[in-house]
C-alpha cells in the first residue's frame, strides 16, 4: 500500500509540474516579408531640385507618388554636366525600378545608360527619341537614332501656351514693346520664345497694331541667351536690357535666372514677368505682385502618370506628348492681374485656345504668315 500512495503522489506531481509549465507551444506560423517598395530615383538638371521651374515640378510629381503610391523616391542634384553619368550610376547600383532624368542636356547619358540596362526603366522629362541627325554621332552628339523601348520621353507643346502668353502681353503692353530670352538655346526653351512671337504676330494682325518681340525670331533662328540656368544676376542683366529697349513685359525661359529677372521688375516697378513651367505666383509668392502669369507644364502630372504606369504595367517605351487640348500645358491665372485684364482681352485669349484646341489655330501656321 505505501508504495501505491508513493506511485500515486509521483503521477501527481507530475500532472501538477506539466500544468504549471505549460504544454509545448505550437510552431508560429511563418510571416510574409513585406513587399518591397518600388524604388523610383530622379536625377536634377543643372538647377537644382528647388529651381522653382522643371526639376521642381519633376520631383513634385515623385513626392505625389511616394504619398499616394507608396513608392520609395529619391534625388541626386547634378551641380555640373560631369554628374550626369556618375548619378545614373549611383542609381543602378541601388537597383531603381524606374529612373527619371530632367532635361535636354541629359539626352546621351539616359540613352547610353538605359540602352546597357534594358531591365531598367527610364522616364526623360523634355526630351525625346531618336534624336540623332545625319552625321551626328549616336552616344556622342546624340542619344539614339530609333525609340528606346525602355526609355519613355515626356514631352510638353508649351509653344501652345506661350502663344496665349504672347497674345496676353501684346494686349497689356504700355510700351508697345515685350521681350523674351532663354538660358541655353535648346529647343525646350525656344519652344516657348517661339510661341510667343507667335501670340503677339497674331494680336498684332487681328488688332492692326505694332507690338514688338525682343530676344527672338524664329525666321532667323536667333535670340537672347543667358548660356546658364542659375545665375540670377544674368537674370537682373538681361532684364535691365530688355527694358532699356522698351520692354515692359518679359518671359525669362531660363529657370532660376528668371527669379533675377523677377526682382528687378519688383525693384523698379518698370516691368511684369511671365513665368514658365510652373505656375510663379505660387512658387516664387516673393515676387508675385509682378507676375502677370506663367506658362504652366505640367511635369508633376506627367511624372505620376509614368511611375503609376511602370508600376501597373502599362508602362511602355516611345514619346508621349502633352498639349493644351489635355491640359498638360495651359496659362496660368492671372491672379493680381486679374481685374487689370479686361473682359474683351480675356475673352479672345479663351477664344484662341478653343482654336488652338480643335486645330484652326496653330502655332507654325501665324509664323508662316
């Protein structure tokens, strides 16, 4: 019996140690790694990402994604041409899903770079392939002689919202004369000195009045340039030219140099600005009292569309162009303006875009005249 009592107390303690301990526990279930982000990296132009103009407006459209799409976006600011290649680089290394470029002058290293890496995708803001001429050089003088299938070039008819701009200035001039220049002559700026020439070509034809363009002709090919996108001071210089000649209005297409230009007319009260790509009144507020307008592109937008189409697979390589009829280009409001515009002036500006819009109206066809 009292070895029963001692088989019975040791099951007993046994019972009670495994209750206290616990039963073994289960295996957890194994966890899903997150997926990983979708790396998107945007490599600057000469101005800097805060140029307040087309870097600015790219990186905006990365912002957007990164918020609303959940991409992981970067930069690398190019402080010299030299930066172009060692940014690409930098972003291959890191294995960016899609890599965007700003610029004109960006055109050989992102076709030399995208046609060595066909897995990467690429976006080129205001610029397109082929690009190659006879007897240029194709990873030298140009980028590509066909369409890059990995490579998407975001191009914008600004030369549509310049001619409402021309025709805006030719209406509000005192002086009778308005005056644009560029900061490098590359067809992304002349675009929109041409347009304007256009705008006040056509004001002047339909109202029978003289109003002069300064700093381009586009019979000619020749104009006012600056040779950079960031001295402001040649922005003030330029500007002082201008008016010494008797402009009163003035488009600088030159990116940060423009703001120079923005502060004299502020200093002096003497002039208004146009501003370019984006909309100044908003992203240059210090000098808003002489913005009459902008030439707005928009490159945020075409930015977003080409990550969230990379993104979904719709992706695809070639030239996709924005115009007026999309609204990928547009004026922007007049804003302080607005009450000195007047209700006829106005009226033909909507009057030329509807035209502009469906045709009957274009560019090429005033400047032909």
């Amino acid at each position: 019996m009292k070895k029963l009592y001692t088989l019975v107390a040791f099951v007993l303690l046994a019972s009670m140690l495994l209750t206290a301990c616990g039963a073994p526990a289960a295996p957890a279930a194994p966890v899903a790694p997150a997926a990983p982000k979708y790396k998107v990296g945007q490599v600057t132009d000469l101005g800097g990402v805060d140029d307040k103009s087309f870097n600015a407006s790219a990186w905006k459209g990365v912002q957007d994604a990164i918020t609303q799409l959940g991409v992981d976006g970067k930069y690398l600011e190019s402080k010299e041409q030299a930066d172009y290649q060692k940014n690409l680089q930098q972003y291959l290394s890191e294995s960016m899903d899609l890599i965007i470029t700003v610029g004109f002058l960006m055109g050989v290293d992102t076709a030399s770079t995208a046609k060595a890496n066909p897995n990467t995708k690429f976006a080129i803001v205001d610029y397109a392939y082929p690009d190659c001429w006879p007897g240029a050089v194709e990873g030298k003088d140009c980028g590509s002689a066909t369409d890059i299938a990995n490579v998407r070039g975001l191009m914008f008819q600004t030369d549509q919202a310049s001619f409402l701009a021309g025709y805006l200035a030719a209406g509000m001039t005192k002086t009778g004369t308005v005056g644009a220049f560029g900061g490098i002559k590359i067809p992304t700026v002349t675009i929109f000195m041409k347009g304007m020439e256009a705008g006040v070509k056509y004001y002047n034809a339909q109202k029978g009045t003289d109003v002069k363009m300064l700093g381009w002709d586009t019979a000619k090919d020749d104009g006012l340039f600056t040779g950079n996108f960031d001295s402001t001071d040649d922005g003030r210089k330029f500007a002082e030219s201008l008016m010494q000649e008797g402009a009163d209005i003035i488009m600088p297409v030159a990116g940060p140099v423009g703001l120079g230009s923005a502060a004299v007319c502020k200093e002096t009260g003497n002039c208004s600005i146009i501003g370019v790509d984006a909309d100044w009144y908003l992203t240059a507020p210090e000098y808003k009292e002489v913005i009459l307008t902008s030439v707005m592109k928009l490159i945020d937008v075409a930015v977003f569309d080409t990550i969230k189409a990379a993104m979904d697979g719709t992706y695809v390589g070639g030239t996709k162009t924005y115009t007026i009829a999309d609204g990928g280009v547009d004026l922007a409001p007049y804003h302080d303006f607005d009450s000195k515009v007047s209700a006829e002036l106005k009226a033909e500006i909507e009057a030329a875009k509807a035209a502009l819009i469906d045709g009957s109206l274009t560019v090429d066809g005033v400047l032909a005249k």
